[in-house]
C-alpha cells in the first residue's frame, strides 16, 4: 500500500534500515540511546530496526558502556562476517583482485601482471576471473556468500539496458566493450551476485570520500595519477561521484600526441608514461625492461638523490615542467567546480609524493581565480596503492546499504501474486 508521498511500507522499512546500517557502519559501535538521535527515528522504529538486522545477524553487540543514573548501554556494531565482497582494479601495470568482509578488512588478494600496452579484452577478462576464484578459494568462501563485485576500469562507464556496463576505453583500444556480459560469461559468481563496473576515478573517489582524506567534504575532486590522469568529482548532487576525463583536457593547442590520438591533452604531460617518455626523449637514462613503476622510482632517485650527489638536471627539469602542468590542470578543475578539497591518489601521485606536491599546490593557486584559489585544500590520498581496490569494493557495498542490507533475490519464475505483494507492504515493520 502507497501513502501520500507514493512510498510503500516496505519503501519506509528498507529506508531505516538503511539509515541505521550506515550509522552503525561509519559512526559505531552506538547504543540504541544514541541511534535515535542519529538517524532521527523514534525510539520504538531503532528497537524494532535493530531487533530485525540483529535476526538477520548483520548487527552484533560490542560490549556495554555506562548510563547516567540507568542500566549500562548495549553498545551495537555492524558484524564484520555477515558479508563480504570483492574489489577489482583493472589498472595500468596490473589487475589486482581483493576480497573483504563488510567493514573492508582485506581477506585475501591476487595479482596478474600486464605486459607494456597490452589491455587485450580476453586477457583481462580471464585475469578477473582467475583472480576472483583465486580469493575466494584462499579464504575459503562460497561465492553464493558475496554480496557483489566492483570493477574499477580505465575509461568512460556505460550502463546499458540490454548489454550492461559497456567501457568506452579509448586509450587502451577498447571500444564499446560489453565487459559486464563477458564477465558473466563463464564466470564463477552466480547470477544472484551483483557484478557492478565504473570508472577507477569515480572508485578511487568513493574510497577518499567514505574512508580517507574526503570525510566530511561535500564538494571535493579526486584526482587519479596513474600512468594517465583521470579525476572524481563529489558535490552534493553526486554524491556518489561523476567521473570527468580531466586528462583529456587540451593544456597546449598542437601540443604532444596523447595515447587517445588528440594533441595537447594533460595527460600527454602529466600521466607517468608521458612523464618518463619525455625524461628519454630528453636524454635521460630510463632503466630498461622495467616496469613504470620501478622507472619513476629510478627517476625521483636520480633528480633528488639521497646520498648528497648531484641531481640528475634532466630529471629535475621534467619533474619540474610536470609540476606546472599537473597544477595548471588541477586550475581548472578549481575554476570550474569550485571544490573544498582536492586529492591527488594514484601509484604515480603517490610516488611523487609530498616533495612534489608543494610545487603543484603552488602552481595550481597561481593559475586558478584568487577566490576560489583561497577556499581549497590540495592535499595527497590517504588510502595508498590500494584506493580503487577499496573503492570497487564499495559498489557493492553501497547497493547493499540502499536495499536495506538485504542481497538481491532471483528472479521468480512467475509473476508474484498481487495479494502476496500487499501483503509483504503491510507487514510491520
């Protein structure tokens, strides 16, 4: 039965139990005491929620504290084993696979190396899926028992009605991929687990915003400096996140050839490949038949040396130039979107660290307008190499949370008897 507002009984059930879920989950252990505050439900809806996700053991105790004058409080957590997930990281360098439990605690990981420039579909589609089974035999779990699995990828996301998530991914040569039907193909996660796939910004961002160095902003941009640039843009109108191709942003008209074909793009400048591209071209010494990992390293250790030597010059001079264009870029996202806060995450960023971030704040706050210049933070992730892992992670979580910590349920067979369906909306709740 629909109210005034068109929300059904079970549309107020599954919402407070949402809400008290997340309280749990970001603000807990808390007492039944301190959840009506919190959520802004009566003090009998807290009871009758928390008895119901108590029954369905996704609420556990956490021990007691005192009361003033009463009987000591029962203190309520979210149970870390009532649920688990998995995060992917299709990445540059590497796919990487992790599994957690419900309040992210890593429980197991897998890796599968890429080669150089190779993001063959079939490779990384057989990577996921071995690695998936891979955490899930390591730690012993029924995939039956996941809540879902989240897929940070490269490009822009599509979500289509007949295909799924479709990933437009121009500068590793995907076009239209239909990822979600191949996955799904052959894979070890049964129908009933969702299997949800975004941009790796947009998860990169999920994880600051929730867990890092984005709690409490409401506008906020994560920036992902990998081999390429990419970025996340929280406002309270996305609140999920909106990834935008920032590295595709002209920063030089005929400027370098970009790994999408265009000229003049941030990331021809700004992205590690360009970064160590430009180091060689310069007549830098790139070590050979190392990963861009490993030659950033070399890189940072030849232009500020450790031991007292002279600083590669070469290094330094592009070190520098990155710099200026990487600030120059993060201008306009200040111009533009006008955010509290921007954080630079990524293995690259990272890498770079705080002896390159001064150099990139300063640039940024001298390109940018002085009144929005003067309202934003520019500061490094918290959450390290592993953030999109994490925040894939989430995408399943958050789908978990919006349905009311209730897993989705198969399709029936047949249609479901109206009579049976107004019964369940006017259940107690």
């Amino acid at each position: 039965m629909a109210g005034r507002n068109g929300r059904t009984v079970r549309d107020l059930r599954r919402a407070n139990r949402t809400v008290v879920l997340q309280r749990l989950y970001f603000d807990g252990p808390l007492s039944r005491f301190e959840l009506g505050p919190a959520t802004g439900l009566s003090s009998g809806s807290v009871s009758n929620v928390v008895a119901d996700l108590v029954a369905d053991g996704l609420v556990e105790e956490a021990g007691s504290v005192d009361s003033d004058g009463g009987r000591p409080r029962t203190l309520l957590r979210v149970a870390p084993a009532s649920g688990h997930m998995i995060g992917v990281d299709v990445g540059e360098t590497r796919v990487r696979v992790e599994l957690f439990d419900l309040t992210l605690t890593e429980l197991a990981r897998a890796e599968r190396p890429l080669a150089p420039q190779r993001h063959d579909v079939d490779v990384i589609v057989g990577h996921v899926r071995d690695g998936i089974a891979e955490v899930l035999a390591t730690a012993g779990l029924p995939p039956e028992r996941l809540l879902g699995a989240g897929i940070g990828v490269p490009g822009i996301v599509e979500h289509t009605a007949d295909r799924g998530a479709v990933v437009h991914g121009q500068t590793i040569g995907w076009d239209a991929v239909p990822l979600e039907a191949l996955l799904r193909a052959g894979s070890p996660l049964p129908d009933t687990v969702p299997c949800l796939i975004d941009n790796g910004a947009k998860t990169l961002g999920q994880a600051e915003m929730w867990f890092g160095a984005g709690r409490g902003a409401r506008n906020a941009v994560v920036v992902l400096f990998g081999s390429g640039v990419g970025a996340s843009l929280v406002t309270p109108e996305a609140e999920q996140g909106r990834a935008v191709e920032w590295g595709h942003l002209t920063v030089r008209v005929r400027g370098r050839r970009c790994r999408c074909g265009a000229l003049g793009c941030l990331e021809a400048y700004a992205g590690a490949e360009s970064l160590l591209a430009r180091w060689r071209e310069e007549g830098g010494r790139v070590p050979e038949g190392t990963d861009e990992e490993t030659a950033l390293t070399a890189m940072l250790a030849a232009a500020y040396p450790a031991d007292g030597a002279a600083a590669d010059p070469v290094a330094l001079a592009v070190l520098e130039e990155t710099a200026e264009y990487l600030g120059a870029g993060l201008s306009d996202l200040i111009n533009l979107f006008q955010p509290e806060r921007i954080l630079i995450g990524g293995w690259a960023g990272l890498q770079l660290g705080a002896r390159f971030l001064p150099a990139v704040r300063r640039h940024a706050v001298s390109y940018a307008l002085r009144h929005p210049a003067r309202k934003v933070t520019v500061d490094l992730g918290r959450l390290g190499p592993d953030a999109v892992t994490v925040g894939a992670a989430i995408l399943p979580l958050a789908d978990f949370f919006a349905r009311g910590g209730r897993r989705p349920e198969p399709a029936p067979e047949y249609p479901v008897p109206a009579w049976r369906t107004a019964l369940e909306e006017r259940a107690p709740h």
